[in-house]
C-alpha cells in the first residue's frame, strides 16, 4: 500500500513539475490592456492587435505593440523557460519563436512524464450591453513527447533529441519565425545534425517551405528559408545574437523587403531598446502584420533607461516612438521622459508625454503616480492633466487599491475623468483566483456620465483548468 501511495504521489509531483515546466505566462494580462483602453492611452484597435497576438502566444509581437502603442516597458523573457527545459530533457521543447535560444539538457535530466496532463482555458470577452462579444477556448494535452491541442488551434506536435514535427495548423512559434506569419494548414519538420537544423513544411494549399539554420554557438543563430506560395515567392533572413535579432523577408518582384529589427543591451545603470518594422507599399504573402505596423512603412521606438538603484532604485526613461504611413512623406513622432523613485512603502513616479513632436508639442499629458505597497496590499493615487493647444483640461484622479496573495489577487480603482463625480465615473475591477488546479481571472468596468447612471462598460473572463 505504501509502495502505491509514493508511486501515486510521484506521478502527481512530475505531472505538476512538466505542467510548471511547459507553461509560460504572457507579460501583459487583460487587465493592463484594458486600463489602457479605459485611460484613452490606446484605442479600442490597438487593444485587440495586442489581444490577437497574446492569443496567438506570440508574446514577443504583443510586447512589441504595447510598447510602440501605450508606451509602456513590456520584456517577454524565454530565460525562465530554457533553464527549466535543460534540466528537464535534451530535446528542445520550450516554446519559443527563437530557436537558438533552445538548449540541450544534461546527462541527469529525467525522462519526460508518460502520464497525460494539460489544461482547458476559456476567454471570454462581454460589451456594455452585456452580450458575449467574442470567445475563445482550448484544449491542451501533453504526454511523453507529443502535445496536443484542439480549440484556438489545432495541432499535433512531437518533439525528442533535435527532432521536431508538427501537423495541423502551424502557426509563428511552430515556425520559429521571428516574424509574424499566417497560420497554414500542413506539416512541418525540424531536424538537428550537428551545428546545423534543416526544416521543410509543405501546406494543403501547396504552399511550400524549405530552410536551414546555423547555431555556431548558444547566443547565435542565422537562418535562412525559401517559400513557395501558389502566386508568390519569398526568401527569408535571420539572425540573432546577444543584442537581439534582425529578420527580413523579401518576396520577389517587390521593390523593398521586410525588416524586422529588435535590438537591446542592459547594463548596472544604463539599458536601451531599439524596435523597428520597415517595409514598402505591399505587405508580401504569407506574412501577418497587425493593421497598425502594416499601414505605416516605418514603425519604429526608442528607449533608455537610466537606474540608480543606489539612490532609492531612482530610474528615468526617455521613449521615442515614429510612425511614417504609406505613401506619404509625413512622420508622427511621440515622446516620454519618466522618473520614478521612492522605496516601496511611498515610490512616486512622474511623466511627461508629448503626443504630437510634429505639432511642436502643443498637446502634452503630465501624470503623477504614488504608491505605497504594505507586504500583501498596494495603494495607489495618480492624476493626469492634458493642455491642448494653450487650454489645460479638468485633471483625471484616479484612486486605487489591492490585495494579493499566493492564491488570490483582487483589485479596486475608481476614476474621476472630469474630477467632478456628477459629470463621469469609472469603477475597475479585477479578481484573480489561482490554485494548483483552477486559475481564474475577471475583468470588468462600470461608468457613469453626466447623461447615463452606473452602466457596465466592459467584462473580461478567463478560467483555466489544469489536469
């Protein structure tokens, strides 16, 4: 009886240990895209770019878009995962659209766990009115080397010692593209011999695709690709090193190629970040770009961070964001200095944002911030004035609280968008609920205006049910 229970209470342990091991969080939750929304910082659009890519699990293109949109600090980091997966096994099974960043384990690794595991999600999106807007739900199985999903996407997948296959829909992390592709129908391969990854995929609409990959090392990776749509041809270029990746596709008889360029570098005091989409008139097959990066040939950010985290872990960010649209000579530029400081018990924070450089910066935003973080609750005050072209607007005061533990996290703000209640309040709220199990996560809003009493304005809901 005893032998029973400690061989139940191993195959329980390493159901959890590969359930912790193969999952990865997204850096944004729906809440922050939400308050953006609510705050005016993005647009209902923007909102649901950044929502489709989370979706899609490529978190990298959601922190790309949140940093050009809201001008927020967003890193999606693989580092968590590499170092789990080497300890698990040698074949390269973190999810990730980077493979050089895929390792190989040690001689002690363990073998992956025979016994299914997985989990159930659904997402949920309701309107002011309170009618389900959209859904989304999936089901993901993984046992021994396969994994297997149905729902948002369905694919097989089975990965062991250098060799990869996937069949079904294949989509961005499958391709281990680091730009965004369509999601295609068919199979695809991945083969390790040596230093080197040879790959193929062919599709039900025969599109075909043939590549090959060069690791000399852990932190660097060049790929090349060939494709071969029904009316199109492309070739692709990858690289990676430690300050980031370069990407760049070029669909024949195009006058410019696709470039994608995400560099980075973070030393003790200093850190920056260099973001870009260039690319001509034409968006070329097979590529999925959202509608902002698509409608403008020069989408690019800056940042750069100063830290003192001597002087009370003092930091100032200065961020740069310009947009060029198609065919025009035009270019909007936006900018944002921020300084924060304080320790956790009162950290302020200021910023300046000029929403317009082209209009000499007659449209600027100033908003202040104070929090007080007290071991599990966290209060927090801001206000927010905008001056547009020589008038300043009523100030928006925001007053927010919450509380978190390991299982639990709940939060309450209330806005005052004209300062004065009678003319507009918004209420937010989010309740997060997590266990070794269930995960649950609610998001939801409700705002009054002078001609409209307390309404619901929006509601966001997520289960998750780990078996």
């Amino acid at each position: 009886m005893n032998q029973i229970l400690f061989i139940f209470a191993l195959a329980v342990f390493a159901i959890a240990q590969a359930y912790a091991e193969e999952t990865t969080a997204p850096p944004l939750d729906a809440a922050q895209i939400f308050e953006w929304w609510d705050d005016g910082i993005i647009t209902p659009e923007q909102a649901d770019e950044i929502f489709s890519r989370i979706e899609e699990r490529n978190y990298d293109e959601a922190c790309l878009l949140a940093e050009v949109y809201a001008q927020e600090s967003c890193t999606f980091s693989n580092k968590t995962v590499e170092k789990k997966t080497r300890k698990k096994r040698k074949s390269k099974t973190a999810e990730s659209a980077h493979p050089v960043k895929q390792t190989q384990s040690t001689k002690s690794a363990q073998p992956p766990s025979i016994i299914p595991h997985g989990h159930f999600t659904w997402k949920g999106q309701y309107d002011s009115d309170g009618h389900l807007k959209k859904h989304r739900k999936e089901l993901q199985i993984q046992f021994y080397h396969f994994k297997f999903q149905l729902g948002s996407q369905e694919l097989l997948s089975y990965r062991r010692d250098g060799f990869e296959a996937h069949f079904g829909q294949i989509s961005t992390l499958e391709f281990h593209s680091h730009l965004p592709l369509d999601t295609l129908w068919g199979s695809t391969i991945f083969f390790s011999i040596g230093k080197f990854q040879i790959n193929a995929h062919i599709d039900t609409s025969k599109a075909f695709h043939a590549g090959i990959d060069f690791h000399p090392n852990r932190s660097n990776l060049i790929s090349t690709s060939f494709w071969k749509f029904l009316n199109a041809h492309a070739i692709a270029l990858q690289a990676h090193t430690t300050l980031g990746q370069v990407s760049a596709w070029y669909q024949f008889g195009q006058d410019l190629p696709l470039v994608k360029i995400q560099l980075q570098n973070e030393q003790k005091h200093l850190s920056w970040k260099t973001t870009a989409y260039i690319h001509g008139d034409s968006i070329p097959q097979g590529i999925n770009l959202s509608k902002g990066i698509a409608e403008n040939s020069l989408w690019a950010s800056q940042t750069v961070n100063v830290q003192w985290s001597e002087a009370l872990n003092t930091i100032f960010s200065a961020k740069a964001r310009v947009l060029r649209p198609i065919a025009t000579d035009s270019v909007s530029a936006r900018f944002k200095t921020t300084l924060t400081s304080g320790p956790e018990r009162l950290r302020t924070s200021l910023s300046v944002t000029c929403i317009e450089a082209s209009e000499n910066c007659d449209r600027t935003e100033w908003n202040g911030d104070v929090e007080s973080a007290w071991n599990t609750l966290m209060f927090k005050a801001s206000a927010k004035v905008r001056r547009e072209y020589s008038r300043t607007q009523p100030p928006k005061i925001e007053l927010g609280t919450s509380y978190r533990s390991r299982h639990a996290l709940i939060k309450l703000a209330i806005a005052f968008p004209k300062t004065n209640p009678s003319k507009g309040v918004s209420v937010q709220n989010e309740i997060k609920l997590l266990s070794d199990w269930f995960k649950g996560d609610l998001v939801f809003a409700f705002k009054k205006t002078k001609t409209k009493t307390f309404s619901p304005s929006y509601a966001h809901l997520q289960t998750n049910l780990n078996f």
